[in-house]
C-alpha cells in the first residue's frame, strides 16, 4: 500500500513541476532578457494577462528621468522597441504563435496602457 501512495505522490510532483516550469518558463526568461538590457535601476515586472498576452512592466528610474521619458513619447517608444526581443530569441520558441510580448511603461504608479508595445506585432512589420 506504501508503495502506491508514494508512486501517486511522485507521479503528482512530476506533473506538477513540469506544470510549474512551463508557466514560469517564458516569465523568467524574458524578466532576464528585459533586465540585461535596462539600467540597473530601473524595475522589470513580468506576468501573463489573459493566456495570449506575457506583459511586462518597465518603471524606469530615477523619477526625473522616467518622467522626461514619459513626455516624451518618440522617445519612450524607441526605447521600448529597442527592449522588445528579437526575431531569433528564445522567448519566442516558448511562447505559441498567437501569443505576444507587449512592453507597458509605468511612471508614478501610472500605467501607460496607451504606450504599450506589441513586440510581435513589431517583428511582423519588420519583415
């Protein structure tokens, strides 16, 4: 009886922590991705929305400079662009083709939902 329990219980952990690595997978490659090419100061928030959208949020700090980026928006979209990953990462073999990495820049606690970036959306009009 000893040996079922334990069979059922590593059976559970195994499904579990393959469950568990292929969710974190795509957030912690990309958390990593986003912080190797923004200042050291600046915070990278990462995590599905929806099951189509792996969102990150980038605050940009100091307050002085993220607001200067904030205001202005070339600016702020180029930068975002320049952070969205390219058409050979690995992100993207993790992640189906309908599914997307859209970049959200956060200034003060606010969101800039009218400033995200489509990374997919990008690539597609690249090629």
């Amino acid at each position: 009886m000893m040996r079922i329990y334990l069979f059922a219980l590593a059976t559970f952990l195994s499904s579990y922590a393959s469950a568990f690595s292929q969710e974190r997978g795509p957030i912690t490659l990309l958390t990593s991705e986003l912080k190797s090419k923004t200042p050291a100061k600046w915070e990278v928030h990462v995590r599905w929305r929806e099951e189509d959208t792996l969102l990150a949020t980038i605050t940009p700090w100091p307050y002085q400079d993220a607001f200067e980026l904030w205001y202005d928006q070339s600016k702020l979209f180029g930068t975002l662009t320049a952070l969205c990953p390219g058409p050979d990462d690995e992100i993207w073999s993790l992640l189906q083709a309908k599914q997307d990495v859209v970049l959200e820049p956060t200034v003060g606690g606010k969101a800039g939902v009218e400033a995200r970036v489509s990374c997919r959306k990008l690539l597609s009009a690249t090629r």
